[in-house]
C-alpha cells in the first residue's frame, strides 16, 4: 500500500517510538497542546561490560521494554488508547534489529487501534527537537547534527526539504569521543567521561590538529583526532607520565580541537549560505564546550543558536512524535506492510 499525502486539519495525538540504538523511548505529542509525557528506558548498564553496544542484546531488550513503557506513558499523560490518533516509529538509520524491533510493535498497535502511522528518520527526529522549545527557530537555517552516529551540515528550508552540504568522512564526532575514552582507559560510554575530565584539563598543554579547516569545502574528519589523542597518551606513559593529569590535559586539548573545527565548519556554511541561524542537535549537541564556541561565534555574527533541552539531545521519543505529528498533519501515512533502513538518508524524505 502506498503512502497517502493528503494535508489533514486533524488534531492529532500522536505516539511515538524510537528504538533505533541503545535507547528505548516513547513520547506523546499533542497537535494543539505539544507533548504530553514521555518515558525513556537506557542500556548503558547493559552494553557497558562489553565496551559498546551488542545489537542482538538492544534488540531484546526493546522487545523487552517497549510496551510496558507505553504504559507508562499513557498513564503519565492520563491518556487511554482510546486517545491516540496516530502513530510515529523509528524506522532508520540504525541498528536493523533495534529498528525492527519498535517498528514492529508500533505497526502493530497502529493496525489494532485503527490508526495512522507514519515512519520517521531518526535524523529528522533530532533536527526537529528544538521545535519542542517555546523559542522556537524559523526556517531557512542550517543545521549541525552531531551524535555518536553522525556528524552533517544541513540547509534546512522545511521540514523534509533538507539539502545535505557536508558530513564526516569517517568517524563522526561522537564516536571519535567514545572511541578516545576507549583508548585511555575510560568507562563506556565514554563521550561524556572524557567532557568530564576535559574540565580539569590544563588548556594548551597540548595543542591538537584542526582537521580539514585549510580544505575547501564543509566535509569534516575526526578519525584522525583519536590517533592523536592515542599517540599523545603513549608517548606521556613512555616518558613515566601516567598521571590523571596528563589524562586530563589530552581530553581538554582533543574537546577543544573538535570544538573549534566545528565552529569554522559552521561560520564558514552560514556564509556560504547566506544566513545567520543555526540549529545544533544530536548527542553531542549536550557538550558544553561546543555550545560555548558555538554561541561566541553567532554572538559575534549576531545570530541566533537554537537547541534541545539536555534530555532532549540524546536519542528520545519526544523527537520522533513531534516529527510525526507534522508529518500526520500533512496527510502522511505508511501502509501495513513497513520496512526499515539502516542507512535512511535525509535528502530521500519528502517534503511536507
């Protein structure tokens, strides 16, 4: 069956369902009103003794997770299922288990209750989340999406009319975050260990590279960054220097480095473009020292920076049941048969 796209003027009371890594969320999204409650159950103790995230264990564990967790949310929103009038599901990017595992069950519900829904990529989901702010931005702007999966620039003109002006070659920010706690011998997950200890650092102890910021163009490149941040950690250990110190001081210089090479991304695609808003999401959007560039540089553009709320910028059902309401509103729906993919590129949304 293929999708129907008819604008609506119903109201919709939508629920959504992401489940695309190691989170499982659920939220409920009034038209009208804006979002009623939403729940979210993370893995972190589960994956942690592996080092990273096991997707046959995600994948059990949503199963595991997701309906209990729709009751909670109903209750939360004094709500039956009687309410809900439409249905938002992650279905890409992601792990394909994790992704299959939500978008089964929220077909499912939508099938049994006799409702609408719609597939949602989670990358819109998480350019969106700053519209779940009273201050909200307006379109044209661009959009730094920056997460353990994903690092882009986006033209943003509406929702779905997304214009791609460059991403990460290799790691994105986030899992070069991760992957250089890793390789100091911090916890998992590691980005947010490594921003901790970043703050006793001493500032230019070591001075990192600023990767691809003498290239033209707006791709970007972290790969590169962990290596160093490996072979300062080495050659500190070979000279006896193994102190929580030295640990400290690398963290602060690797934050610093990847903080500034985004700014001179973002300065230099605002003026490519032409404009002076700037959406940033995704996890990593949460980074204090990132945020801080980031308003020091539209401040002196005199811009204006929007983001998620802090709960907001990891992965979270609230993103994706605002992005299907829109989308519910504008005549959107999925047939019963669903698929999910991957590797769902932005650019291959529609336009609403």
């Amino acid at each position: 069956m293929p999708n129907s796209n008819q604008p609506t003027t119903q109201t919709f009371i939508t629920l959504g369902v992401e489940s695309s890594c190691d989170e499982t969320a659920i939220a409920i999204y009034h038209s009208e009103k804006g979002l009623l409650a939403h729940q979210l159950y993370s893995q972190i103790k589960l994956h942690a003794e592996y080092g990273g995230v096991v997707p046959e264990l995600a994948s059990r564990d949503h199963v595991k997770r997701l309906i209990p967790l729709i009751e909670a949310t109903l209750k939360e929103a004094n709500l039956t299922q009687q309410d809900i009038t439409g249905m938002g599901y992650t279905a890409g990017p992601g792990l394909m288990g994790a992704l299959l595992s939500g978008a089964a069950v929220a077909r499912s519900l939508a099938f049994a209750w006799d409702i609408p829904a719609v597939a949602i990529n989670h990358m819109e989901g998480h350019l969106l989340a700053p519209m779940l702010e009273e201050k909200q931005p307006k379109f044209p702007f661009i959009c730094l999406l920056v997460s353990g999966g994903h690092t882009m620039l986006i033209r943003v003109n509406g929702i779905g009319q997304y214009t791609l002006l460059g991403e990460t070659l290799d790691d994105a920010a986030g899992e070069a975050f991760d992957k250089t706690a890793k390789m100091l011998g911090m916890d998992y997950p590691g980005g947010p260990e490594v921003s901790k200890l970043a703050l006793k650092g001493t500032d230019k102890r070591y001075t990192f590279p600023r990767p691809m910021v003498n290239k033209p163009g707006l791709d970007m490149s972290f790969s590169g960054l962990k290596t160093f941040s490996l072979n300062t950690w080495l050659a500190a250990k070979k000279s006896g220097d193994e102190s929580e110190q030295t640990k400290a001081d690398i963290c602060r210089a690797f934050e610093v480095a990847v903080a500034e090479t985004l700014v001179i991304k973002c300065k230099r695609a605002l003026i490519q473009e032409n404009l002076n808003c700037l959406v940033v999401s995704g996890g990593v959007s949460a980074n204090r020292e990132i945020r801080a560039q980031l308003d020091t540089l539209m401040k002196g553009r005199k811009g204006t920076t929007f983001y998620p709320r802090l709960e907001f910028c990891t992965d979270n059902g609230a993103m994706i049941a605002y992005a299907a309401s829109k989308r519910l509103e504008a005549g959107e729906s999925s047939g019963l048969s669903f698929a999910c993919n991957p590797r769902w590129k932005l650019e291959d949304l529609n336009a609403i």
